[in-house]
C-alpha cells in the first residue's frame, strides 16, 4: 500500500507511534482487488406426495448471476427417513447425467431437467415406502459456486390423500368461476337490453320523420287551394267583364244605326 512504500514522517520525541492494522490492509486489499462471488440460490418444493408404483418429479431449478456455464453440474442426495448419512443418487457433470450405480435407484432415476433452461429436475419411477425421505438439490455454476442447497421431502402412500390446499383451491376456483359466469351474464342480458331500445329509437325516430314529413306535405297543399281558387276567382272576374264589354260595343252599334 501507499503507507509500505513512502517513509514515515519524523515523530516527535515522546508522541505515540501509528502503524496500520495487518488486518485491516488485507480487508482493504480484498475489498480492491479481490470481486466476492456471487451466492447461487436453489429451489425446490417442500414437500411431494406419491403412490405406491407411480412416479413423481422432483423439481429443482436455481438463480445465478452468472450465464450458464459449460462446467455447471448437478447433485442430488438422498437421506432415508429416519437415517443420519445422505447418499448420492445422481449427477450431472459436462454435459451428461451420471445415475450412481447403488442404491435402490440405480434404475428408477430419470433426468428431465435443461441447463439452458436452469432446471435440475429429475424423475424417480416405481415409488415404494422405502423411498420416505428427504432429498437435495445441489447446483454449481463457475465461478458462481457459493449457495445453499434446497431439500424436498418425500411421502409415498397408498392412496396420495387429497391435501387440503388442493380442496381450498378447488372451491375458490370454482367460486370465481360462477361469479365471472354471472359477470358475463349480467353483461350480455345489459347488451341485449341495449341493443333493442337503440332498434326501437331508430324506429321512433323513423316514425316521427315520417309524420313530419307527412304534415308538411298536408301543409303544402292547403297552401296551394286558396291560389287555386283566387285564380279560378280572378279569371273568372275576367271572362265576364270581357262579355259585358262585349255586349255594350254590339248594343251601342245597333244604337247608331
């Protein structure tokens, strides 16, 4: 640091002496240099229920900062139920699975996860009551290598009973489904309603223009008979003042003779 390569100043006679910590040079020479890594997290279900003879998947997919790396690998382990030691059971290195060779899975372990797709899932086949227990996930991405694993615990019955989340869920489905179902009614008997008062306007509406139009025809006419009958009136007015002309001009003619 810059303290190890320049001198110290003169001290004066009877002043304490400082030097820097050992400790806190390397922290601050790791918080320079040295990047931490970044932790990876993993995650799986609580808890899966299967039966007897069936198969259950059992998810597993992770978080990284990193992209995905051709040197990702997989593990999962198992620890019998009521067992203290985890046994490997299956991994996944370079690009292939690898199912251990003992153990009770050695031919019932599917691998159904993607890389790409960061899933680490796998399938057991064939459950048996032996197969209680809890697994583990364990996922590597270098230089992304710092996490936590993830467990999942695993119930094998007879009969997989009806869980109570799945009943509540059912019902509440259902409920949202008779609700939007009247919405959606409520809406289409409104649209109808709608639709046929705006037919009986235009209706109205043609009717009224039809009575409008009717009466100002009617209106027209009893405009046009006074003039008609003034015209009669007037030419007839005409004509007979004409013959009286007529007639007074031929009796004053027989008068002179």
């Amino acid at each position: 640091m810059l303290w190890a390569l320049t001198p110290a100043p003169a001290m004066a006679p009877g002043a304490p002496s400082f030097s820097p910590s050992p400790v806190l040079a390397a922290l601050l020479f790791s918080s320079l240099v040295l990047s931490p890594a970044q932790a990876i997290v993993v995650y799986t279900d609580r808890e899966v229920h299967g039966a007897v003879g069936s198969q259950v998947t059992l998810h597993c997919s992770f978080w990284s900062s990193e992209w995905v790396s051709d040197d990702i690998s997989f593990t999962w382990r198992y620890q019998p139920e009521g067992g203290r030691d985890a046994i490997s059971i299956f991994h996944y290195s370079k690009g292939q699975p690898y199912i251990d060779e003992v153990g009770t899975f050695k031919e019932r372990i599917q691998w159904v996860g993607d890389p790409h797709w960061k899933d680490a899932s796998i399938v057991i086949h064939n459950l048996d009551y032996s197969d209680n227990g809890t697994f583990t996930c364990d996922v590597k991405n270098p230089p992304d290598i710092v996490g936590k694993t993830s467990q999942v615990v695993l119930y094998v019955f007879e009969k997989v009973p009806t869980r109570y989340g799945v009943v509540l869920g059912a019902v509440i489905g259902g409920i949202l489904g008779v609700v939007l179902l009247l919405v959606l009614l409520f809406y289409l008997v409104r649209y109808c309603w709608l639709r046929r008062q705006a037919v009986l306007q235009r209706r109205l509406s043609a009717m009224e223009k039809g009575k409008l139009h009717k009466t100002s025809k009617d209106s027209k006419r009893g405009r046009q008979t006074p003039v008609l009958y003034a015209m009669l009136d007037h030419s007839r007015s005409t004509k007979a003042a004409s013959e009286k002309k007529s007639k007074g001009l031929g009796d004053s003619r027989k008068d002179k003779k």
